[in-house]
C-alpha cells in the first residue's frame, strides 16, 4: 500500500503543473510568484491536501483501535478532528 502511495506522490509532484508548482513555491515563494504561479491557490491546496491524509490516517487508527467495524465514542471523534486541525496548524 505504501509503495502504491509512493508512486501517485511521484506521479503528482513530477508530471503534473501542481506539482512544478509545489516545487516552485516550496523553493522561493515570492520567486514563483514573479514567475506567475498561483501562490495562495498551490499553498491552499497544499495544505488542504495535507489535512484529508492526516484524517485519513487518524480514522485508519481508529478502525485499527476498535476493530473492523467500529463504534467509537464521541471524544473519540472530537479528539481526533483536534488533533487533525492542530498538525494542519503547525505545518503552516
């Protein structure tokens, strides 16, 4: 499954325009944009994307936490959504 994972980041970063677009922005922010990259759209992007895989990770832990089917409490829900926008927060 990783390596699945992997090879689509691959695939994202290297061939597409939001992946150069990543690079650039990651690189030099305010050379990408002198450069007519769309700045604020890639960053949004980015960190939204950032933000479905650390829930996807966080509910992949859950179901691993209370079995295939699970029912998990409440607090359990709120406490993973708050640590989710929190590690979303710090990587901005």
């Amino acid at each position: 499954r990783i390596s699945c994972i992997k090879k689509m980041k691959e695939n994202l970063l290297n061939y597409t325009k939001f992946g150069r677009a990543v690079y650039a922005v990651g690189g030099n922010a305010q050379s990408a944009m002198l450069m007519g990259l769309p700045v604020g759209k890639t960053k949004i992007l980015v960190y939204g994307l950032g933000y479905v895989c650390s829930l996807y990770y966080n509910e992949s832990l859950l179901r691993e936490r209370n079995g295939l089917n699970p029912s998990p409490n409440k607090l359990d829900i709120v406490s993973l959504r708050w640590i989710t926008t929190f590690i979303t927060c710090i990587n901005m």
